[in-house]
C-alpha cells in the first residue's frame, strides 16, 4: 500500500496533464474518460469507495457522454467554419 | 511521500488553469475546468486520509476501528454528481455560444447585444468583431 | 488580449502564488498522519447515536442535512438552467416525440447488441437500486445510485435505439421525479418542524444497527436525492440526445427568441 498509493497519485497527475494536453475535442473525450478511472481507482486506494462509486459513475460514463453528445450537437449543425 | 498528494493537488490546479488559458475550444476549455475540480478532490481526500484505517463503514468492522475522515468524502461526494450537472450546463452554453456565434473558439467570441441580429453570416463585421474582441 | 500576454500574466500570476502554496503545503499536516478532529468524533459517536453504519452517508443526510438540501436544489437549479436553455429554442410541444434526423442512415443492430443490452439493462437497474436502498449499511447512497440508474436507461437507448427509448423515458415523468425528489427533501426537513421537533431532526425510529431500514429519517431524504438524481440525470441525456436530432430544422426564426 505504501508503494501503490504515490504511484496512484502520480498517475493521477498524469492523466490530468493527457486531458489538458489533448487538443482535439474528439480525443480529449478519452482522456477525460481514463481520467474519471484512474481517479476513482485512487479515491478506492484512499479508502473512500463512497467516492470511488460515484466517481466511476459520473466521472467515467456520464461526463464522457455528455461531451460527446455535446460534440455531436455541435459537429451536426450546418459547419460554418471548421468545428 | 507526505506531501506528494498535495503536489499533486496544485499541480492538477496549475495544469488545469494553464489548459484554461490556452484554450481555442469551449469543449476543450470545460474540460480543463474538470481537471481543476478533481484538483480539489485529490486535495480533500489526501487531507481526510490516514495510514492503516479502514473506510468510514462500520459494516465488516467493529464501530470504534479507526477510520479515515468522512467529512472530506461527503464533501467531495456531493460535489461530483452536482458538478457533473454543471458541466452539462456549461456545455449547452458552450452549443448556444456555437450557435449565436458560429465559432467554439473563445478568441472569435463576440459581446452579445440587445436585440442584436446573431451572427450566422459570415462577413467583414464579424472579422472586425472579432479584431475588437482581442485587442 | 493577446494569447501571449494571457500566458505572461499567467506564469506571473503563478510566480505570485507559488511560495503562498509552498507554505499552505509546508503548513498541512503531512499526508496519512492525522485526520481533523470533526471526523474522528463522528466515527465514533455516530454508529451508537444513529445506528448507522455508513458514515459519509450519514453525514449527508443526518448530521450535515441541510448542506446536503442546498447542494440538492443546486443540482435542480443547474438541471432545469440546461433543460430551460436547450428546450426553450425548440419549443415546449416537440419535447414528447422523438425527432429524426432525415440526413442520416438508421444503421441496423445486430443482435448481439440487442441481446447484451437487453441482458445487462435490467441488471444495471438493480444494481443501482441496490445501492440506492443500501445507503445506510453499505457504500452508496441516493447520489450514486441515481447515476447508475439514469445510465441503466441509456442501454435502452444503446439496444432499442432512439424512437424506443423516447417511449420508455417520458420526459414528464423526468421532471416530476426531479422535482418530487427536491421537494421530498425539503418535506423530510419541515415535517419533523410539525411535531415541535428541529428542521431535518431525525424523529423517526432509528432501526437496528447493519440492518437496510436503520437511520430513519435518512432513508426518505435518500430515497428523495435518488429520485432527484435518477430524474435529473435522465433529464440530461434526453435533452443532450434530442439536440443532436434537431439540427435539420429550420431553427434560425426561432433562434431570436431562445
């Protein structure tokens, strides 16, 4: 445990800096995805399952697919520019 | 290792305001801002944290087992669902602002005025608009 | 503003902050050493007091309550902003059939789909209830439960396809159990008031210890922020969904009014 929790921790940090970096919409959909369950991983490491749940839920399905479906309401309007 | 988690948790903030700042797509951008708020659950549970307690549940265990804080997990567990319904809604504003304005890129948002005609039509004003909105 | 001075202001902003949280960290009891004082005398009063065995749920429907209600009408108030700003353009009337985009190709299934979503649809529902009613014993609770639940509906979506889940998922029914489960909580604070009892004072009886209908009061306000979640949530999706049909209206006339 004492070894996996700074892992989590860094791993944490990395996969925030992926959702920050990925520039492309499309992309950055899965990186906020990956992110969702590393954190919820890391809120189970630290002994919340409480928090471990509801991250799974929201951070790793229903955030994602609001995103996409934003991308979607916004790619099906009529591209004025690029979108 | 002690103070990891909070490197961590002003890193996340760090990075998150960065991406905010450089942002040329509101998607993009909102999701920056979801980088920032798990900066502030890293934080929280990192702080209720305690080596060798057992999770706030007193079902398997005895009650009286020590156990990490339940304060800072009922805090960040309201703030996940709630901020998931604000997320949405930054997002339709993020479609609205695409539809008025004909552009996610938050440089070439234009002030909104009063009874003003949308911008669909794509012209020298709103280049000029656009000019004026940067400088 | 130019995007190389936002990023020159943000790196100065940043050099000004930095020894601030350098302190703040120095000054934070160093991680897994202490829990603050608050949450260490909940777990070991709470299990007697409230016969409880889930602490975090009993904070938030018990001892921190009414936190718990503001964030309950902060999800209300950003559900109805999201319905009120997507609905408003295209008009109260559309919102019950479900809309088709003419462009696009209807992609058939295959049954394996069909079949798994099918399946897996009913066992995420139970899932979901099972961690909505276990709140009191078990990790769950009203918030998470409710997620799991509304995306239980979106593998109706998923198998059924969309004209299949705008007739399961009613759009008023989504309303009034978002509205119903706020006002639920908002009941379970004020009728404790009718007995000469304190707001959200926990009057009903407790239960026993570990057992699903312990903590009294608490298993309404949880069955009240499951509704709200579960309705809430749906709502959502609904909403976001039926954006993507929309768009070969011929929406610019009605934009002006939005």
């Amino acid at each position: 445990m004492t070894l996996i929790l700074p892992l989590l921790f860094l791993l944490t940090a990395v996969s925030g800096t992926a959702v920050v970096l990925v520039r492309d919409p499309a992309r950055q959909i899965f990186a906020i995805a990956v992110n969702g369950l590393v954190l919820a991983i890391l809120f189970d490491a630290l002994q919340a399952p409480d928090v471990a749940l509801s991250e799974l839920a929201v951070g790793a399905a229903a955030v994602p697919l609001l995103f996409l479906v934003a991308l979607m309401a916004v790619r099906t309007r009529p591209p004025e520019e690029k979108s | 290792m002690s103070m990891l988690p909070y490197a961590v948790a002003a890193w996340l903030f760090g990075i998150g305001l960065y991406g905010i700042a450089t942002s040329r797509n509101f998607i993009h951008l909102v999701g920056c801002l979801g980088v920032c708020q798990s900066a502030t659950y890293v934080l929280l549970l990192g702080l209720g944290y305690r080596w060798g307690s057992i999770a706030p549940i007193f079902y398997d265990h005895p009650p009286g087992t020590p156990a990490v804080d339940p304060v800072m997990q009922a805090l960040v567990l309201t703030d996940i669902v709630v901020g998931a319904t604000l997320t949405a809604l930054l997002l339709v504003l993020t479609i609205q602002a695409y539809k008025r304005g004909g552009s996610l890129d938050p440089e070439k948002l234009r002030p909104m005025r009063a009874g003003g005609k949308s911008g669909r039509d794509p012209g020298p004003s709103r280049v000029s608009d656009a000019e004026r909105s940067v400088s | 503003m130019s995007p190389r001075a936002r990023i020159a202001l943000l790196v100065l902003a940043g050099l000004v902050l930095l020894p601030g949280t350098g302190a703040v960290i120095a000054g934070l009891p160093p991680f897994g050493s202490t829990i603050a004082q608050y949450g260490e005398r909940i777990n070991a009063i709470t299990p007697q007091v409230r016969h409880v065995a889930n602490m975090v749920s009993a904070i938030n429907f018990d001892l921190r309550g009414l936190d718990t209600l503001g964030e309950e009408f902060m999800l209300l108030a950003a559900i109805t902003g999201t319905v009120v700003l997507l609905r408003g353009r295209r008009g109260e009337g559309n919102t019950e059939r479900a809309m088709r985009r003419p462009g696009r190709a209807v992609i058939p299934r295959s049954d394996t789909v069909v079949l798994v979503c099918r399946i897996a649809g009913p066992l995420t529902a139970l899932f979901g209830l099972y961690v909505v009613l276990h709140a009191t014993v078990t990790p769950g609770g009203g918030f998470q439960g409710g997620v799991i639940l509304a995306s239980a509906t979106l593998l109706i979506y998923l198998g059924e396809g969309y004209a299949g889940w705008r007739d399961t998922v009613r759009s008023h029914w989504l309303d009034a159990m978002e509205g119903g489960g706020a006002l639920l909580f908002t009941l379970c604070g004020l009728a404790p008031m009718l007995t000469g009892a304190a707001f959200m004072q926990n009057v009903l009886p407790l239960g026993t210890f570990r057992d699903v209908f312990s903590g009294g009061l608490m298993l309404v306000e949880n069955l009240g922020v499951a509704l709200a979640v579960t309705g809430g949530f749906t709502q959502l999706f609904l909403e976001f969904m039926e954006e993507t049909r929309a768009a070969d209206e011929p929406d610019e006339p009605g934009e002006e009014s939005a």
